[in-house]
C-alpha cells in the first residue's frame, strides 16, 4: 500500500479538528475451545460459494495506491467473494470432525473490522461451528476495490474516512458466500493438489534490497521472486467437479493509480476466465464452478513485468527508483499497450497454468482437516536468539513507518523529495522535523526501529482513533497435504520462502511433512499489518522495509510464532498463554457523510434518457458506446444484479449476452455541479461475438431531494453487429 505523507499529514489536521473519539482497550480472553462437528463421516466434505461484494462504485477513493484524487468513477467488473469449506477427520484423533473455511476476496486486503463482524454474523447464524479459529479471510489484493472498510484511521484517509455502505457490502456478500458453501456441503469428496512453475508474470520491483540476503540462501532459489503456482482441485464423491483455488505471488497492480474504475485486477480476471470455462452459459459469479486465484507473500512483486522506465524511457536508477532525484517518472509497466491489456494478460497467463495444474492435480495422501489460531501482541513480542542470524535475542518494537513509505513503489511512486532506500535521517530533515512534532517516537522507539528514519510513529499515535493493528491473528489451517499458513499481511519474497521453510521444518520435526505436503502462504488474511521485510532487506529501507511496521525482527517474531503454532496445530493442544484479543474499535470511526446528497436531472431530459445513442451498425473490434441521462451508482449496488444488460435478439427474444461483471464492457460515471450525471456504457466485442442484432439497457436508480429513491431503465437502439 502507498500512502503519500501529505496526504497523510492533511487529513490528519482535518479529522483532528473534527473530533477525538475513544480508541478502545486490550482485554485478554482465554483462547476458544476447538470447534467440533458431529458428523462421523471420515472423509472430505466440500462446500463452495460466490457472492457479489462490489460496494460503491462513485464518489469512493479506491484502496491500495492511497491518492485523494483516485476517487471511484464506475465499474470494470464486480469483485466477488469466494468461499470454501473443508470437513474431515483431525490427524490428532480421527473422531474428532473439524471444519476449516477459506474465503478469497476481491479487495485489497482484510482488516480485523471485517473478520470481527463476519465472524459475528456466523455464530448467530451456526453457533460455534465457525469462529475466529477455523475461518480463513484473505484478500486478493486489487488496488482498484472501494476503501473505507477499516477500523485504523489510517487506511480510510483517503476514503472520506469509514465507509459503512461498502464495509456492510463486504461484511454480508462474505458471510453469504459462506452461506452457500455451508448449504451445498457434499457426503463427501476429493481434494487433488499440484504445483508448477508460472513464467513472465511477475518480477521483483526491489531487487536491490533483495540482494542485500545473504548470498547462500538466495542460491538456494532459482528467481528473485517465487514462480511457483500451488493449485488444489475439488471434486464431490461422485467426482463432479466443485472449483479450485490457486495461490500465486504477484501484487493487484495491473491497473495502475490513474484507473478509477472498479476491477478485482488480474486475479479476479483470472478467476472471470476459469469460472467461465467451467460453467457454460451461466452469468459471471452465478455458477456452480468457483475458483480463487488467491494471494500469496507478494510484498515485493509486482506484475508489471517490463519493469519501471523513466518517461523517456530510459531506465530509473535503481537503488532509489528514481528519475532525476524523483521518484515521480520512475513507473513500471506491464506487458500490454496500456494497463487494462496488461491486467488481461497477467491475469490469462494465472489462468492458463491453473488450467494446466487443475487437470494434472493427484489426489491428497491423506483426509485430514486441522487449524491452530491465536492473537499475539506484535509491538511487544520477545524474539529468542535461535531466530535471528546474528544469534542475539531480538524485540518487535511500537509500529512506525519510515521516510522510504512515502517514497511509494515503481508500481505508484510517491511525492515530494521522498524517495525508496533512505536509511538515514539526513536525507529528509525538514519532514522528520516536522512529524516529530506529530509523531514523537521516543529514544527508545528511536532504537528499535534502527536503521529505519521514522516518518510517522503510527503505533503509539491513538488521536481522533487507532491508526494501524497492534494484536494480530496468526492462523494454520490443514487440508490433507495442503497447510495454508494465514498471514495479517504483505510478505516479502524471500521472508515468504522463511516462514514456509519454518513452517515446514517444524512439522518435519514432528514426523507430520513429507514429500508431499506442500506449505502456502496466504496473504492479506484476517487482518492487516503493512509489509513483513527480512532483517538484511530492512537494513536497506526501500518501500518494504520503511513499510515493516513492527521493526528488524518482525520476520523472526512470526517465525517462532507460527513455529509453535504449528506445533500445537499437529500436537492438537491449545496455544499457551497470555491471551491477547485486540480492542472492539467499531465505535471509533470516523466518517465524513456527503453533503447535498441527492440528484437532478435537465428539463426534458428525465433518467434513463439517451443522449448519444449507438450510431448505426458495428463490426466485431469496434467500441460501441452509448450515454444515458443517469444519477449516482451509490443510489443501488446491485448487489447479485448488474447495472448493465447487453442483449442480442433470439428468435424475436432479447436474451442477456453481457453484464456488467463481464470485462469486455466498463461502466462509467461523469457529473456536474449541479449533481446531473452521465452514465456512458462502452463495449468490446471480440472476434468470437456472435453477429446478430443487440442492445445495450442501463438500469439506475434516483435519489430525490427529499431522499425518496427510484428505478429507471434505458435503452439503446438496436443495432446491427456485423
């Protein structure tokens, strides 16, 4: 995530004199009793679900890039949630039935907000069935999904702070994706699993903290980045086909921070062209096929594979990223003519070796369903001396971001004099004097954090609200051969390779690893906490490392967590104490509602009205457009419905061809100051669109002054498609 400090230092003035808010308290709770079934089946049961999650589409800063002037303006395609569940019998005791859910989303991220009221909602649904220890919530990590979903201040400063309309719409499309999986669980089932290597979709875009790792391990590996693809295959006792889910490295940055349409980016594109395969004429997120291209520990891979270039095109210097002494020019670009084609291609090249892992999957050597989970405290965490390569024990410190952060990445540069790599406080002593009068870190913090220069001490500042995570979920889950380590946020290459190594090392230690079990990370899952950089690559402080929160020995502190974790996973024993559960901060938000909320149209022209119709017949590769008189996207999301119908004539019948979730069509929203709004669709048809006669309708609904809302429809023409 890039966050321009400016911005940061804006609305930090701007909320504060608004108000101030309670930020909550720690509590410790003892840890929750492993949930249990009572079914005696032994083998897998399956359950899958899909749910529409596309929240507002205008008037919302989109998450990821963190720009004030990247404000939602229609709709590319629609982010979905896509659930799983696993049942069968413990390793520990074949008696004991567990369950375990995962859930990939179409957002950037997941944030505790989130986990905490989906969560909720189960347990009022389902009782203990599912709870905080067996339910999986990662997001994908598009950087073009609405923001305003978190409780922390600090990542809703660019979406007019929280958003309640879009985190309801996550919060529920979830908890019904889950829903659906929980009501279509199968009597029993296969998973199948495989691997292979991905090729030109993803690159390092630090390679020079990279570097900086010592010189033997990187020669254990092959890449600077991980092009490995792990895939699991689903299928019920009869062998139907049920969906799968892949995890892969590479950031959700096709569509780059001048993109202000609303798109799940190459993995959600991935997941669009899988779903389509597999389930025929059924519209994009209601088959019964689902398949996750879920995240894996890409915090320093991005998928603009041409790498970043000056504007004239000559190559950045490359320990800072930067052209000219700035990091504005210096942008990486994928392997399209712009960044849509880009997502495409990233997004098929996913899909293509899904396909390929998918039909050559073998089936799990063993039916098994475990999970271990628990909340650490990671601004005070203990690091022992066995962890860290120097052979000194080591602490996590108050969470602080440094000078690097606003530097941005290649992927979305930063502003001002900020630039990657800077480890000294010398390089920008006017903005470290300025925000130690905001953020004063203390001699101690100071330490800590070395060789980091603190820009913004984010964990000790608690004024209007928290800003950034504290207690943090750590979460295991087994599935056969398959261990899925949950991680609150960005892993680095080569700190990702670390911690599944861990992982793995100590469940070999326990005769539970072999050949074949194969050890994911998943990322961005149940919370969020910036990036996790190794030791030698924060020593360098590019973006990564100025974004590693909780210090140098972040890595390490999540090693030996989940090291025991994994012990108490495969042992079947509690975590021990003392028992962490990060503050309830529902009721410290801060939203700044809109003004004048309400819409109008020209005399004559009432909503639904077309005011540039399609003109005339079109060929296949044309862009076929039409402009309607419209009101604002945020009057109904059209959750599980579509804004957009293309429609072709049938035998005298129009049958829907194409909704908005399609990518061959966008949606997009214009307005004036006197709150009149355009809505223009536009569509691509390809060279396998079938000729014939068609239609665009919009469907919209208005808001009047005194709040009352109404539907409309508009049509186009009927046009001929040669």
């Amino acid at each position: 995530m890039t966050m321009k400090f400016a911005i940061l230092l804006f609305a930090f003035v701007a909320i504060l004199s608004i108000t101030t808010v309670d930020a909550g308290t720690k509590r410790r709770i003892p840890v929750h009793t492993q949930i249990e079934d009572a079914s005696n089946n032994l083998g897998f049961r399956i359950g899958r679900g899909i749910y529409d999650i596309t929240g507002p589409t205008t008037d919302v800063g989109l998450m990821g890039y963190a720009m004030f002037d990247q404000i939602g303006a229609g709709l590319m395609s629609r982010l979905r949630a896509r659930a799983f569940i696993f049942e069968g019998p413990s390793r520990v005791d074949n008696k004991t039935i567990n369950r375990v859910v995962f859930v990939s989303t179409d957002s950037c991220m997941i944030f505790r907000s989130v986990k905490q009221q989906v969560v909720a909602k189960l347990q009022t649904m389902y009782g203990k069935l599912y709870g905080e220890e067996n339910v999986i919530l990662s997001g994908e990590h598009t950087h073009s999904g609405p923001a305003g979903f978190s409780y922390y201040l600090l990542y809703d400063l660019s979406s007019r702070g929280f958003q309640p309309e879009n985190f309801q719409v996550i919060v529920d499309g979830i908890v019904n994706a889950i829903k659906k999986a929980h009501d279509s669980m199968t009597k029993g089932g296969r998973v199948l699993i495989n691997k292979g290597e991905l090729l030109e979709a993803n690159i390092n875009r630090s390679p020079t903290a990279y570097t900086a790792n010592p010189s033997e391990e990187k020669a254990k590996y092959k890449y600077d980045v991980d092009k490995e693809m792990t895939l699991i295959r689903l299928e019920d006792e009869k062998g139907k086909e049920l969906g799968a889910i892949s995890w892969f490295a590479v950031h959700g940055t096709s569509m780059n921070n001048t993109n202000l349409l609303i798109s799940p980016d190459n993995k959600g594109y991935a997941a669009y062209l899988f779903e389509k395969s597999k389930n025929g004429n059924a519209m994009p997120g209601h088959g019964e096929w689902v398949g996750a291209f879920a995240q894996a520990n890409e915090g320093d891979v991005s998928p603009n594979t041409r790498g970043p270039k000056c504007p004239d095109g000559t190559p950045c210097e490359t320990v800072h990223s930067t052209c000219g002494g700035r990091t504005e020019g210096c942008i990486a670009s994928g392997p399209g003519k712009d960044d849509f084609e880009s997502m495409q291609i990233i997004g098929d090249k996913q899909f293509q070796k899904a396909k390929e892992l998918y039909e050559s999957a073998k089936q799990v050597s063993s039916v098994s369903v475990d999970y271990s989970f628990r909340f650490i405290d990671m601004q005070n965490t203990t690091v022992d001396a066995k962890w860290n390569a120097d052979g000194k024990p080591g602490k996590t410190c108050i969470a602080a971001l440094g000078d690097s952060f606003a530097g941005g990445t290649t992927d979305g540069p930063g502003d001002f004099t900020f630039t990657q790599g800077v480890n000294t406080t010398t390089a920008n002593p006017y903005w470290n004097l300025l925000t130690s009068f905001i953020f004063p870190p203390n001699h101690e913090e100071i330490k800590c954090q070395e060789p980091k220069p603190i820009l913004l001490n984010v964990g000790r500042f608690r004024i209007p609200a928290q800003w950034v995570s504290d207690i943090l979920p750590i979460q295991i889950a087994r599935i056969g051969d398959l261990v899925i380590v949950a991680v609150p946020g960005e892993f680095t290459t080569m700190s990702g390779r670390r911690l599944r190594n861990t992982v793995m090392d100590t469940l070999k230690s326990l005769g539970a690893a072999d050949e074949n079990t194969h050890v994911v990370i998943a990322g961005l899952s149940n919370d969020y906490s910036h990036y996790i950089a190794t030791k030698e690559e924060y020593s360098f402080q590019r973006y990564e490392g100025a974004s590693t929160i909780f210090g140098p020995h972040t890595l390490a502190a999540y090693q030996q967590e989940f090291s025991k974790l994994a012990v108490h996973m495969t042992k079947g024993t509690k975590p021990e104490g003392p028992y962490f559960y990060p503050a309830d901060l529902s009721g410290s938000t801060i939203h700044l509602p809109f003004t004048f909320d309400f819409d109008l149209h020209p005399l004559g022209s009432p909503y639904g009205t077309v005011l540039r119709d399609v003109a005339g017949n079109k060929s296949r590769g044309d862009v076929i457009s039409v402009v309607f008189q419209g009101s604002n996207l945020r009057r109904n999301y059209r959750i599980q419905d579509t804004f957009v119908r293309i429609e072709r004539k049938d035998n005298g019948t129009w049958k829907t061809v194409r909704t908005d979730a399609d990518f061959d069509n966008k949606l997009k929203f214009s307005n004036n100051a006197l709150r009149e709004s355009q809505i223009t669709v536009e569509w691509y048809p390809d060279q396998d669109t079938p000729v014939g006669d068609y239609r665009i309708t919009f469907f919209g609904t208005s808001k009047s002054i005194g709040g009352d809302l109404t539907d409309y429809v508009g049509t186009s023409s009927t046009f001929r498609l040669n």
